[in-house]
C-alpha cells in the first residue's frame, strides 16, 4: 500500500487545498482513460496507481480517517531501532507527541466503537428478556400458589405423596 503522504507527494502537515492539487495532478496522470490505448502493462500499471492515489485523496481529504491514519502509521512506524517504514526518526519524534494518546482516550474510542455499542445492546436486550420471564415466572408462582414459598409448597406436595402412599 504505501505510505499516502510519499504517494502523492505531501509531508504530514500539508493543508487540505495542498491534497487537492496533489491528488489532481496524478489523478490527470494516471487516469485510465488517458491510457486506453497503452500497452496492458502500462495501462494496469496506470490503473493500479489512480486506485492507491484516489484511496489515499479519500482518507487524507477526511479530518477523522486522516487522524486515524496518522494515529495507525504513527504507532506502527516505531521498531526497535526508531525508525519506521519509510519515515525519518526526525519524523517519528516530531509527530509523536500529536498521536500520543492516554489509555482513557483509547478506552473511550474502544467503547464508542459500532461493534461494541451493538454487542452491549444485544446483551441488554437479553438480559431484559430474561428478568420479563423471570417476573412471569414469579407471577404465575404467586397465582397458583397464593401465600406459599417455594418450600412450602414443595412441604405440601411432600406430605400430599405420603397420604397417597398410606392409602
């Protein structure tokens, strides 16, 4: 995949107008119409290229997939040595402190998260569904057996079985 910045060209800080023209000056480039009578080579080659530039305009144009991209590469860029794939230890140590995050600021992200809010939801919608049923249960308890406890009823039915037994 690449790195989006080197592939079109930009350093991390560059403004969204900088993108733009960026994007459009490959985009005019490496259309694949302007490629329809190329070699296939060229042209797969051409089209190839368009795709990566155009998926790295469309995460790098957006404020929220362009920060979870710097956030991503930027975690990801460190190794033993301090250097990353394809950028600069100077790079690492003066991005690093805009994508330092505490763990509460990753717990937040965690819990907002889609898949999490639909499993709590779920969980909630069962655990719902099982107290109803547990009230239903206690209901019809308490109709057919007005005034008992669970015992006894269970001391009734004993002494019922043991007449039964006698006769």
């Amino acid at each position: 995949m690449g790195d989006h910045y080197s592939l079109l060209g930009l350093t991390r800080n560059a403004s969204k107008q900088e993108i733009k023209e960026a994007f459009r000056k490959l985009a005019v480039k490496l259309h694949p119409d302007k490629h329809s009578h190329s070699s296939k080579a060229v042209k797969d080659s051409a089209t190839l290229r368009f795709k990566q530039a155009s998926e790295a305009y469309q995460v790098l144009i957006d404020d929220r997939k362009r920060a979870d991209y710097n956030f991503r590469t930027s975690s990801a860029s460190s190794t033993a040595y301090g250097y990353g794939y394809g950028y600069s230890n100077y790079n690492n140590r003066r991005y690093a402190s805009a994508s330092k995050t505490s763990s509460f600021e990753n717990l937040v992200r965690y819990l907002t998260t889609r898949a999490f809010l639909l499993n709590v939801s779920v969980a909630g919608a069962l655990f719902g569904g099982v107290a109803v049923v547990n009230m239903g249960w206690d209901a019809l308890w308490k109709i057919r057996n007005s005034g008992k406890s669970f015992e006894e009823a269970m001391e009734s039915v004993e002494k019922a079985k043991a007449q039964k037994e006698k006769l």
